[in-house]
C-alpha cells in the first residue's frame, strides 16, 4: 500500500487518468484492480516466504532469465528514478505554495529529509510506512466518505473530457497495476525478514489489495460528484476539499505531503538498493549522490508524467504482471498439489 498511495493515488490525478473517465467502467477497474493487487501481493509473499527471497534479483532472474531480466532491471531503475524525482519537486511544490519556500530551496530540504530516511536502510522505510499508511488510509477515506456523505450537489455525469489512457477500463485497469506493481514486487521482495509465517505474507497480500481497493472506490465517487470541474485540476480530490474550508483544505495537503514523502523515501530506497547491487560503492555514500542527482531532473511536472510516462511503464510493466501471475499459476499446478496432500495428509497417488 505504501507503494501505491503516493501523490498521483492520494492526489485524484491517477484516479481521474485511469477509472473515472469510464464513468461506470471506472467502478469495475478498481474492483478489477484491487484484486489483482491482492492476488499479486499473495503470490509474491508466498513466494518470498517458501523459497526465502532476500531481493528483486533472487526473484527475477531465475524466473525469465538472464536477458529479459536484464530488461526489467532497466526498466524498474528507471521508472523509480523518475518516481523519486517527481515526488521532490511536488513535495517542494507543497512548501511552495503553503509557506513561500523558494522552489529550489525546498526541493533540496526534501532531497535531504529523504536521504535521512534512505540511510537508515530498510528498517526506516518500514517505521516509515508503518506510521504513515494508517495515516494515510484513514485520513484518505474519512475525506472521502465526507465528501460523498455531505455533498451539495450530485453530477453523475459521463466523462469525455480529457484523454484517456485506453478505450478500454479492463485494459486501463491493467496499464494502472502493471505500473504499480514495477516497484512494489521490488518492496515486496525485501520483506522476508518481517514474514514470520505463510499465513503473514497471504494476509497481508488480501488486505493490501482490499484496502486499496474500498479508497480507490470512495475517491472515484468523490471526483465523480464534483465532475466535471473536478476533471481538469491538477489535483483533483485537493480541489474539491478547498470548498469545505481552510482547514480541510490544510488536513489533506498536509496527507498530500506525507503521500508524496512516503513514495519518495521508497522511490529513492529502491533506486540505492538496485544501484547498489550492481557497483562496489558504499551504499551510504551511494544515497547521497543519488538524492544530489534527482536535484536538477526534480523540474519535470507532476501530471505531466502520470499521462505520459506512467501510462509507458504500464505497457512495459504487463510482463510483470504476467510473470507474478504466472508464478501463482505454477504453484497451485496439479504436481504441485499432490506434493502438499501427499505430505500433510500421508495421501498416496
């Protein structure tokens, strides 16, 4: 969840590209979506968990191979480096416009609160993640179940206002999890010291899915009642919360802020960690010139790169998709199935 509710998600902007054009397409996407978060989630940790996976490498190339691994490791370093950069200049953005900060000074004060968290390794992005997403999830929902509960005006209306990612919310729905899941099978991978048991990975897996899934509704409503002046903001659910005071308005920039650090801080980790293990530099050193380089690649605009350069990692990320999907498959094949019951039930066959 930490992965995925980042500034785009929390925003409306990735909500409004790839469901609420759809109008009621876009409730099916989401459900459609959820599941596959859930099910992905599960496979992976199983995974991790039967087979003791440390990284993204021990569970990549074993499974497509030296060429095509290769791929994806280009592709995942970077659609993560592009992440990382556009959650500092939003975050920068943020202190911009609330306290006046210069652009430039806060770009460099984020890159530098974000490497303090990166140096701390994996047990800082957990802690991280493990105070912010409740944060996150609960702050999220309560606003948009507010939003949907009190509403002055109701416009369902169908969306054709902007481009759209497909013609198709099955296939959008796609585009939007393979993307995702670029960077969240990487995470995933590094989680085997924190599943104690079988039961934790799969757990974990349908909670994450269903969790995105119940927000991802309730935000969709959301911008659907405000539609369509919600449609053409930058920040869709932000300019909506503008309209019930300053105060909601300061609450959700301020979940805003946290959903751009979350994702930034996990972005930036798994760029030191993916880096890392292909060059002999101290990771900690490594950190430091990594945040210092997103500096001058940090003007690149934020909806700018959900329509343009997500939507191509999308296309790229299917073949993710594809592999955990595969993967699942694998595991639940009739051998397979005969080995568990064989051995957890003296069955011979």
């Amino acid at each position: 969840m930490a992965t995925i509710i980042g500034a785009g998600f929390a925003s409306g902007q990735e909500i409004v590209r790839f469901f609420t054009h759809y109008y009621k397409g876009g409730f099916y996407g989401i459900l459609v979506a959820g599941i596959l978060f859930a099910v992905m989630g599960c496979i992976v940790l199983n995974k991790v968990y039967c087979e003791r996976i440390r990284n993204y490498d021990e569970f990549l190339f074993p499974t497509v191979g030296w060429f095509l691994g290769w791929i994806m490791e280009i592709t995942v370093t970077l659609f993560m480096i592009s992440l990382f950069c556009v959650m500092i200049a939003g975050m920068g953005n943020i202190l911009l416009e609330k306290f006046n900060l210069p652009f430039q000074y806060g770009i460099v004060a984020m890159a530098l609160l974000c490497m303090a968290v990166i140096l701390t390794d994996m047990k800082g992005i957990v802690s991280v993640s493990a105070f912010v997403t409740p944060l996150l999830t609960l702050g999220i929902t309560a606003i948009g179940l507010y939003i949907v509960l009190f509403n002055d005006t109701l416009a369902f209306n169908p969306v054709g206002l902007l481009y759209k990612t497909t013609d198709n919310w099955l296939f959008s729905a796609l585009i939007y999890v393979s993307y995702n899941s670029i960077m969240s099978v990487v995470v995933l991978c590094t989680l085997l010291p924190y599943l104690k048991t079988k039961r934790t990975g799969i757990v974990g897996g349908l909670l994450g899915g269903g969790l995105l899934c119940l927000i991802a509704l309730i935000l969709n409503t959301a911008i659907l009642i405000f539609a369509p002046g919600s449609l053409l903001k930058e920040l869709p659910v932000l300019f909506i919360v503008q309209k019930y005071g300053n105060a909601a308005s300061n609450i959700y920039t301020f979940l805003l802020w946290l959903a751009m650090f979350l994702s930034a801080v996990t972005s930036g980790y798994c760029v030191v960690d993916r880096v890392g293990s292909k060059v002999s530099v101290n990771p900690k050193l490594l950190a430091v010139i990594i945040c210092a380089l997103v500096l001058p690649l940090s003007s690149f605009g934020f909806s700018n790169l959900i329509a343009g350069i997500y939507p191509v990692f999308g296309y790229i990320g299917l073949f993710m998709v594809f592999v955990v999907l595969f993967q699942g498959i694998k595991s639940i094949s009739p051998r397979r199935l005969k080995k568990h019951f064989a051995s957890h039930h003296n069955f011979k066959f």
